[in-house]
C-alpha cells in the first residue's frame, strides 16, 4: 500500500468514526504543482488518544503537539490533531498548544501559505483558508499572517522559506523577505543539527544554487556560514578560471547537483574552494599570477571546523573533508606512478572526488581530459590489479629473520609498490625482491 493509499485508508476511518479527516500541507501543494508528493500527512480534529485507539500499533511521534505515526506496510503516515499554539519563548516550540475541532484555526498557526493547503479525499476538495491558491499561481513563498510573528515563533522558518523558494522556483514575498531580513541575526537561536538538515535539503533538492543565492540575499549565508559569504569578489587567474571570482565559480558548480546527489558530495562541492579567500595572494609582478598557495589544507581546517559547529557525524564530517583535501590532486594524475594512481583510486568513495572534479572543471575551464583519463583507467583495469591481494604476511617476514618494527612497513610497503606497478605477481617473485632489497 502506497503513501496515498494510506493517508485515504487513514481518512476514510476516522470519518467513518466521526470525526474530520484531510490531508494538508506540502503533500497537497504539491498535488496542485502536479508533482508527486515525498508524503502523506493527515490532519484531524480526533485527539491523539483516539487516533491511537482507531490504529493499534501507531506510534507517538510527538505527544506534546498531537502527532501520531500510524505505520503502513510500505509507508507510514503522521496524523496530527488540530491544533492552535500558543507562546513562543524559545525560538521553536510553543509554550502550549490547543486542540481544535476547526481545521481553519489549525492552518493559521502554520509556516507559509502553500504549505497551509487542505484536500478532502473523499469530496476530492482542496480547501483554502489562507490564500494559497493566488500564491502558487503567483510562484510566491508568503508567511502566513505576520511573517515577523511566524519567524519570531520559529527561526528555522526563515531557512525553510529559502529552501521552498528554492526547490519550487518561486520567489520570497516582499514582507516575508524583508520580515527576513530584519530577523537573520536570530538565526543563531537554532539548534545546528536542525540548521544542519535544512541546509542539507537545500544543497541536495535540485536547486542548490538557486538556494544559495537566496541565503546571501536574505543575509542567513554571512550568519550561517561566513566562510562561504567570504568567497565574494576574490578574484581568480583567469587563465584556469575564466568564469570569475571564487563565489561565481562555486555557485557554478552548485547548480551541477543533481536533486538527490549524495548529502557529502554537496557540501565538498559547496566547501571545495573554503581554503581560497584566506589563502589568496595578488600577483607580484607582472609575470606573475594570483595564487591560492595551501588552500586545498587550509580549506579542509575549515570544513573540520564546519562540520563541528553543525553537528555532523564523524563519518560525514571526515568525507566532506577527504573531497576538500584531494580536490586539487587531480591535476597530478598525469604524472602519476602507476602504484600512486592505483592508490589514488581506491580512495573510499572515489565516485564522489571523481564527480566533484568533473563539475569543478565544468565550472571553469572545461577541460575534462584528466576526468577522461581517470575513467578510462577505471574502466580498463581489472579490480585486482587495483586491489592486488597481498603477497607476503607480516608472520612471512617474521619467518624470514625480521624482526618486528619499522622495517616491516617498509618491506611491506616495498612490495605493494612493486605489485602495483606490475613488477611482481606470484608469492616466489615477492620472496626474491625481499632477498635482493632487504637482507637479513
């Protein structure tokens, strides 16, 4: 049973129990944009307590504010009661919340008016209280009521109405932008691992430079991230970057992520020139040209750091990393070893470094033919010859008279280097070598 099918199953059972049932938000703005929506949610004026008795096996996902997870074979389904908040003191949550019969009143405590949309699957009606209607026919983002009240209430709001504009192509209302605006510097009110998500989303829904373009005109990107905000106007040497200053170059290589690329890739993306605006040094003479000496390590100082400060697993926060760290080794491929290539390759995550340098050089000058070099190698080498099995043990060249230490990396590193580069394959071959190099 599909999302829908539930969310309907979900409607029909309550009303057959008396009491109202719709489906509201993005679900059903998205169905009036023609598109398919990620989920289902269901509003109702039943409380919690008998959404739980009509869908045994449902599960609280937010018993302060009404939210019932009734889970589907395939799918599941949040069911909220109507509700009105009352008093925001911290930034997020509401001192209180209210049950409603009024499926009015509920909507008009939401974010924005596309996501304040109700459908009637059984009328097959949509409802609007709020104007959302003119406003998706207008392509606008508009806070519901006050857009000062609505971010004061929640500051992630602000974020949230740049990632809609963003993934919708629409454009921020001008009292919901100014309301923005004016409210930016409270940003940092949010917890980072919400900032974190939404950011994320914005990065990997298929308009990252579109969205990114928005935070620096609401004035979030100098709050979130300074670093970024700092790539404006540093200028590059046109002979490698033609496109323009690093923030023109970087926006570039945004708009080439695909929605639904993987969350690490989008940020290296993002964070792969950090290292440049610290690093930057006019040219000297006129021989000379603008440089950016250390920025790949400097660049990955600072995504240690922005990956800290939102709160990123260590796993992704050490992936953003790596692709800042080797994002300029490509250009050394050409004069690789082939054991240093093979390594090079066999990088965890490889896919993701190779794709980033293909959109980077799409972002500058074009030249893919070091991409084409690494692709054709992959796909011409056999996987064992990249990843040889290993010819001698450690307990080889114990029984070989060597004693544990140092030495042993050595020897061992001696021997990979050798298979890699085809100068040894079988067992007899890596004895002989270790005779010849490294007597006893």
């Amino acid at each position: 049973m599909g999302a829908r099918q539930l969310a309907e199953e979900i409607c029909k059972r309550l009303r057959d129990a008396g009491q109202q049932a719709l489906f509201v938000g993005g679900c059903v703005r998205d169905m009036m944009l023609g598109r398919e929506p990620a989920d289902y949610d269901v509003a109702t004026d039943a409380t919690p307590e008998r959404v739980q008795e009509l869908f045994p096996g449902s599960i609280t996902v937010g018993a302060k504010f009404g939210v019932i997870l009734v889970v589907g074979y395939e799918e599941d389904v949040e069911v909220a009661t109507f509700r009105s908040d009352v008093g925001y003191t911290d930034g997020r949550h509401p001192e209180k919340v209210i049950y409603t019969r009024s499926a009015k009143e509920d909507v008009a405590r939401r974010d924005f008016t596309i996501n304040g949309l109700l459908y009637d699957p059984e009328k097959k009606e949509v409802l609007d209280y709020v104007g959302a209607r003119t406003d998706i026919e207008a392509r606008l983002v508009r806070a519901i009521g006050d857009p000062r009240t609505r971010f004061e209430e929640d500051q992630l709001r602000m974020v949230r109405a740049v990632r809609f504009a963003a993934r919708l192509n629409f454009t921020i209302e001008a009292a919901t932008m100014k309301a923005i605006r004016e409210l930016a510097p409270k940003i940092h009110s949010v917890s980072s691992e919400r900032l974190n998500e939404e950011l994320t989303k914005i990065l990997i829904e298929g308009a990252a430079r579109r969205g990114f373009e928005l935070l620096d005109e609401t004035g979030l990107l100098v709050e979130l991230l300074p670093e970024i905000a700092k790539m404006k106007g540093v200028e590059q040497p046109p002979q490698y970057h033609p496109e323009g200053d690093v923030w023109i170059h970087t926006r570039m290589v945004l708009e080439k992520l695909p929605g639904g690329v993987s969350p690490t890739l989008a940020w290296g993306a993002l964070l792969h020139d950090v290292g440049k605006p610290p690093t930057f040094a006019a040219p000297k003479d006129p021989t000379d040209r603008i440089r950016f000496d250390g920025h790949a390590e400097v660049g990955t100082q600072l995504a240690h750091e922005i990956s800290r400060r939102l709160r990123f697993s260590n796993e992704d926060g050490e992936r953003i990393e790596a692709l800042v760290a080797n994002h300029m080794r490509f250009k050394d491929v050409p004069n690789m070893r082939a054991s240093t290539l093979k390594r090079f390759v066999r990088m965890p995550h490889f896919e993701e470094h190779l794709e980033l340098h293909r959109i980077d050089c799409l972002s500058s000058n074009r030249n893919l033919g070091i991409y084409q070099q690494v692709r054709d190698f992959l796909d011409q080498t056999p996987p064992e010859d990249v990843r040889p099995p290993r010819l001698l043990t450690g307990d080889d060249l114990k029984d070989m008279g060597f004693a544990p230490g140092p030495r042993f990396k050595e020897i061992l590193q001696a021997l990979e280097d050798a298979q890699l580069e085809g100068q040894i394959r079988t067992r007899a071959d890596a004895l002989r070598l270790v005779q010849e190099r490294f007597p006893t």
